[in-house]
C-alpha cells in the first residue's frame, strides 16, 4: 500500500502533535451532491449502491475531489450487519430501511446467527480494499459499524421508530433475550470491524445512533457495555499502525466520562455539548470529534467561519481534537457552504497548534 | 373556589413536606384512552376539541377518573399562541400541525402582534375556569405554554420539522430578527399564562420541547433567556397561593445548573437523566418533576412497578420530587400500565417521606 501523505487525522486521534486540526464530515458522501445523486441514480436504489465496490469507491471519493477533507469514510450502511443476519434489508422510495424479518421473541434470537464477514460481507470488505487503492494515500480511510444497541432497534422494530415499542418492551421485560441480542450483534461487530480493518481501513467508528434514546441506566447496560465488547475486541494495530476507534453515541453528552473509560481512542460529540467543556471532562484519556450543528450548514458562508472559530476557541490549543459536524450532513445543505465549513477549519486551526 | 382537598402536588413542587410523592402524567388525557377518542371523535377535529370548554374540560377530568393521579393538567395545544398571532394553525389527518402562514422575513416578524390573551385566546381561559370549577379542589390544576423558541420553530418551519433548516438559518444568520421574534413570543406567553392563573391555574409548566436541539451556546442565548424572561413576568402568588413554575427542557440534561438559576420552582428532566445525579446538581434550588421512559409502559405491569422503584430510589427520601415520565405518554399504551404506574407511585412513595 502507498504511503500516508496525510496523517493528521490518524495523529489527532491519538492526541499526537499536528499542523492544523483535521476535518472531515459525516455523511460526506451523499445526497447534498449533485454527482453522489448521479451516481445512485445509476446503480439503482440505495443497497445496490452499497453493493457495488466500484461505485462505493466513487461516490465515497468524491467529496475529497470537492474539499480539502481529511480523511474518507467508507461508503454504506449501518444496516448491512442484521442483513447479514439473513433480515433481508430493504429501502421504500422515500421512506426509511426496512427488514422482511424482524426479531421479537426468545426463538428469533436464539435461531439468528452471528454475522459471517466473510461469506455475507464481502461486497464491504471489497469496497474497503478498492477504496483504500484508489485513495492512494491520500488521506486515511475509516470503516464503521453500528452500535449493537442501534442495530438492536432496527431489528426488532423493523423499521425506523420514534418510541422504540418493541425493543424497549423486550429489553425492559426479557433483559436476558435483549443481551444475547446484543451479545451476537457485538461478536458480529467485532468480525466485521476487524474484516474492514484487514481490508484497509486506517481508523473506525461505531454509531450508536440511538444509544440517547436510553435511560442513564439503561444507557450503561444495554449499549455502552456492548461498545466496550467492541473496543476490547478489535485489531488496534495492523501494519504496523494504530487502528484509532472512535465511538460517537448521538445525544451522549452526559455520559462523556463513562464513555471516555472503556478503551476508545476518541468520542464524537453532538453539537449539544459544549467542545470546551467535554475536554475538561474527559481530559487526556480520549480524542474529541465534532461538533458544529449540522444546521449551521443553512446558514451564510460568514456564519459558518465565525461558528467554526467559536469551536476551535472552545477546544483551545493543543491536539486531540477532529472537527466534524455533530451528525450527518442534511440533504439539502448547498455543496458551497460545506465548503465554506471545511475550509474554515482549514484556514483557522493553525493557530490552535502553534 | 373551593379549598384543595390534595395539595401534595403543590407542596412538592415548593419543597415542603408531602405525605408520598405525587404524581401525573404529561399528556394524560390523550388518545391511549379509549374515552378521549370518543369525546375527540364528538369534536371532530383536534383544535374543535382544545376550543370546545366543555368538551376540553371532559377530556382534562377523563384520566383523574381512571388512575389516582395527584394534578390536572389543562386540555390544550401549544400552538394557540402562533395561532392567535394570526398564523392560522390546523392539523391534517395523521400528520403534525400546521400553520397557513410561516414567519420567515424581518418584515414578517415586524408585523407579527403579541398574542392577546382577552381577545383572541378566550376559549382557553374559559376552559380554565370550567375544568377548575369542576375539580371542585380535588387536585390543582396546571396550564401551560409552549417556550418561545420551541413556539418560534414551528413558526417558522410552518410544521414539525427535523433539522429545523430555516429557523436556525434564521437564528445564526440574523439573530436580531430572531431576537425580536423570541421577545414577542415571550411577552405573548406571559400574558397568556398570566390568563390562566388569574383564570384558575395553580401551577404552570413552560414546555421546551424542541429546546435540545440548540447547541449549549445558543440554548442559553435562544431559549433559556426567553424562559427567564417569562419566569420574571409571571404572576407567583394568586388569591393567596404560591404558583408554582416547571420548566421542561427535553434533553435538557446537560442544562440543569442553568436552568435550576433561573427562578422557576421546578425543573421537568426527562429519562436520559440520572434523577439523583439531577438532584446533587440542583441541591435545594429547585424541585425536580420527572422522569420515567414513557416506554417502560410498553413493559409488564411488574417492570413498570421495579422502575418506579428504581427512581423513587434513586432520587432518596425527601420532598422536592414530582413523579411522572420523562415525556408524553404514548397513544399505543395499555390504559392498564398506565394505572400500574400510577399506582405504583401511590403504593411506593410514602417510605420515602417518613
């Protein structure tokens, strides 16, 4: 593989020295793009996109052709695991995943298999290792998972959900069905996180999308025990490299010590969180990514700058810090203002390390 | 007006001694009751219903019949404000509100009036005073209003929304327009919510329901401000009683040292908070409502009982806690779990307050 020419995601991560703070945007790759919109309408619908390694690989390069990102992220879905799992994943026009299958009782746990990366996933592994090619060495490559909470949610709701009815009834009355749920989600994880990682990816991060959905109790058990199974699990070194591991659990940003203790090398924090604040909190046992509003992406180029620099204020000096949105960018953000984002931190995080 | 037969309410949300902790439901006269639907059904559509005082007060009595609840909480929407500043609110079968005309321009925030309660929101006071009087002093009754900013992103999105794209383009680009919109909305609450003391209301809950998804430094700036300046225009004492003041900031967690600052009485926390965690952060500044998953409710009546438990618990012994979820109740629940939680509070509590 080629050499790094740009390593200073990797080093931010791991709280090593750098030129200037690190950039890259969740969901980068994606419908805000007329090209991304061009490419999907030729692969069909949204899994065939996933599926196929040579317009994953284009449509994951293609905002790094626009801006001055930092780093890539593999292009697909959180949802290729319980599809592996034999749910049979699909996507309405229009609509959110969806699954032909869905887990509800003791039986349904019990006959699901854990996720075979290789035979079921290959077509991810595949897109990793193109996508690693053709970066070149550009910048580093992260791969990703989600968290077996959010996964869990999917599944046994079998669809997107807004109160969590079923999963929440299983894991509250059945906790025991709900942990051997997770327990094979995590195993699944794992498997597939350390295919990515042999397949090229430099770096990975686990979504817990809906961890913030959960008591602080339940917060505890049912997702963040299942992270650390992860964390403990994972190759965190390949090549010769660290392997970082980010953990970003959406509406988290109570949990920030709990979360900063269970082996990650950085947390992703919402834009609820106050930037300055989490570092205090946290200290030097983890990175921090994030935080802007994904909002302020609407706003004016000007707007977005002066956001961008109350952030970097709020961090302060010194490394440990990978700016990013506070989640995925919206659909219908002008491709000009995520410039204007990006090249914000560009132009104004070389102070922060002086 | 006759003397309070229950008080228990009250008198913990003021901090003093209560036999066993109270208890009431956000949205407990809702569509889970199969009573509500009928009287719903009898009104036709939702704003009928909230304009209807008969009907407004039949459905505010329909769950003190059912459960042992310890407060009533007045039957309205929080968009009679928008709706009386002349946005024309109406609802479509199955989807969110709406408004006929959307604020999105300095012009139309300058032509916008302040709500007049006396003239165009009659039909809530005059429902205050029929529910009051038909209490007969049997639990006190709450009114309630939206917060100004959760009020502002419905003005301005014209309907629910998920990244609420032109209010917070509206509030980073120019915030001095939304400035005078959240002034206005301020002024409008407080004199709505002064109506419904001088009408009947014993306590008053301000709802900020869409106060989480503002960044720490725009929360304060944006919606705390406008809480504050509500809280300091309130009426505090009526006919001799204290009125007690809750504020509810959904995924307001991480707020709760500023919120507890601000001079209301009681802070509403929803489930992602530690209850004892809030009430070391609080100390004795303010009483503390919440904060059941409204999803354990989905659970068995058993589970229900164990977390009831676990909160009353984890809160400890004392007066300053109002028991109830961490938000609305949802319409698929069993009305059976709702009396199980209810009851179990009633049933619980009193080993708390010995």
């Amino acid at each position: 593989m080629s050499a790094l020419k740009n390593d200073r995601f990797l080093r931010a991560l791991l709280r090593q020295p750098v030129d200037r703070t690190p950039v890259w945007m969740m969901r980068q790759a994606g419908r805000y793009l007329p090209e991304y919109k061009a490419t999907r309408a030729q692969a069909g619908d949204f899994m065939s996109l996933c599926k196929n390694h040579e317009l994953a690989c284009e449509v994951t390069l293609q905002p790094l052709e626009r801006f001055p990102l930092d780093a890539a992220i593999l292009f697909s879905d959180i949802l290729t695991i319980p599809d592996a799992m034999g749910l049979g994943l699909y996507f309405e026009t229009g609509e959110g995943p969806r699954f032909h299958k869905v887990v509800r009782t003791e039986k349904d746990v019990a006959d699901l298999p854990i996720a075979n990366t290789e035979a079921d996933l290959g077509y991810v592994l595949k897109a990793v290792s193109t996508i690693r090619h053709e970066l070149n060495g550009r910048v580093p490559l992260i791969g990703f998972s989600g968290s077996p909470w959010t996964l869990a949610t999917y599944m046994v709701e079998g669809e997107s959900s807004k109160d969590f009815r079923h999963v929440k009834a299983m894991m509250y009355d059945t906790p025991e069905i709900m942990h051997e749920l997770l327990n094979k989600l995590a195993l699944s994880v794992i498997d597939y996180l350390n295919g990515q990682i042999k397949a090229g990816a430099q770096a990975v991060q686990i979504f817990d999308t809906w961890g913030g959905s959960l008591s602080d109790v339940a917060y505890r058990e049912f997702s963040l025990k299942y992270m650390q199974q992860i964390v403990d699990g994972l190759i965190r070194e390949f090549d010769g490299q660290k392997i970082p591991v980010i953990l970003f659990t959406k509406g988290g940003g109570q949990w920030l010590e709990a979360m900063a203790d269970i082996g990650a090398d950085a947390l992703g924090i919402d834009w609820t969180t106050d930037m300055g604040n989490a570092r205090s909190r946290v200290g030097d046992r983890v990175a921090l990514q994030g935080n802007m509003d994904p909002s302020v992406l609407y706003a004016s180029p000007k707007t977005i700058r002066a956001e961008v620099k109350r952030i970097l204020d709020s961090y302060g000096s010194g490394s440990g810090q990978v700016f990013n949105l506070g989640h995925g960018i919206h659909q219908f953000v002008d491709p000009e203002n995520a410039r204007a984002f990006v090249e914000a931190v560009v132009e104004l995080s070389a102070d922060y390390h002086l």
